[in-house]
C-alpha cells in the first residue's frame, strides 16, 4: 500500500508540473527608467483593416487607457481584440510611433494581466532608424495572470539612439470565440 501511495504521489505531481506555467524571466539588475507608465495619455495605436497591404487582417480592435488593472501608477493600457474564429488570422498588433532616444539599455521589460481563459503568444518587435530597420524581440506565451516579461536589447545597440516605433503583437493559432483583452503597464528599460 505504502509503495502505490509513493507511486500515485510522484505520478500527481509529475502532473501538475506538466501543466504549471513556466515561471516569468528575471528582471536583470541595472538602472531602471520608464518608457510608459499610461498615467499622462495614451500613445499607442492598433492596426486595424489599414494595416491589410502589410499581410492578412489583423484582429485588433482597441488600445485604451483603463483602470481596471494597474501594476505602476493607476492606468494601464488595453488591448482589444475581435472573435478569432477558425477563419481568422489571430494576428493582432499595437504600437507606439515617436522618435526615442534609449541608448544604453540592456533591456526592455513590460508588465502583462491576461484577465482571459486563454493563452497568448506575445512578441516585441523594434523599428529604428531612418530606414526603419526591426528586429523582432523575445517571444513569450502570455498565460491567464500577472506575467513580467524581459525583452532583450543588445541584437543592435547602434540603434537605439533613434528608435521609431515598439509593436506589441499577438499571434495566437487558438480559436477564441469571443471578445478579448489583455492589458500592459509598467514599460521600462534597464540600463
């Protein structure tokens, strides 16, 4: 009996570490400033059926301010998407425009609250430059909670005296029959 109870408990918590989520990456040491907070407007734009000559339709609906949740000051930015049906492209992006001068960061970090039953797939991309020059960033599924994820800066410090745009995108290959947010605050680099 002793010997099935010991087999039964390895087997539950074999299972329960094949479901848990991984755990959120370590902030890296260093200066921390931040990029935006939400607390003076908002700056972020989706794309929208605009956005269709860049590839297929992208299912973002709405970047607004919201005081539902907030992990610095009392804002945060919503993200807003529509049904991604069987048919649909689950492609949805966001992003800042101006011109930012972030030389000297290691890191960009960004705090995230899936208030949904469903998983994300969040990618960080970088336009910079005159030429618009990206690079796309770390990759990170954004499960349901509060998740701080570390983006990686040093693929091309040269450029980061003269950033252009930040996209936030999601591209998620799941059906979700209805409705969705999730929401971002507290965006910081690391020095």
């Amino acid at each position: 009996m002793k010997k099935l109870f010991i087999i039964f408990t390895i087997f539950l918590l074999s299972m329960a570490a094949a479901f848990a989520q991984p755990a959120d990456p370590e902030i890296p040491e260093g200066t921390q400033e931040l990029f935006d907070g939400f607390e003076k407007g908002n700056y972020w734009i989706w794309a929208g059926f605009d956005w269709d000559q860049y590839g297929s339709h992208k299912i973002s609906t709405g970047a607004n301010i919201s005081r539902d949740w907030a992990s610095e000051g009392k804002h945060s930015l919503e993200m807003t998407m529509e049904v991604m049906d069987k048919d649909s492209s689950k492609s949805a992006i966001w992003f800042y425009d101006g011109t930012n001068d972030i030389s000297g960061a290691r890191y960009l970090v960004m705090d995230f609250y899936n208030p949904e039953n469903y998983v994300y797939n969040i990618n960080v991309v970088i336009q910079a430059t005159d030429g618009w020059n990206w690079w796309s960033l770390e990759h990170y599924n954004l499960y349901p909670g509060v998740h701080t994820f570390v983006f990686d800066l040093s693929a091309h410090p040269e450029r980061l005296n003269d950033v252009r745009r930040i996209s936030i995108s999601n591209d998620s290959g799941a059906v979700l029959m209805k409705e969705s947010h999730f929401y971002v605050d507290n965006i910081r680099i690391i020095k």
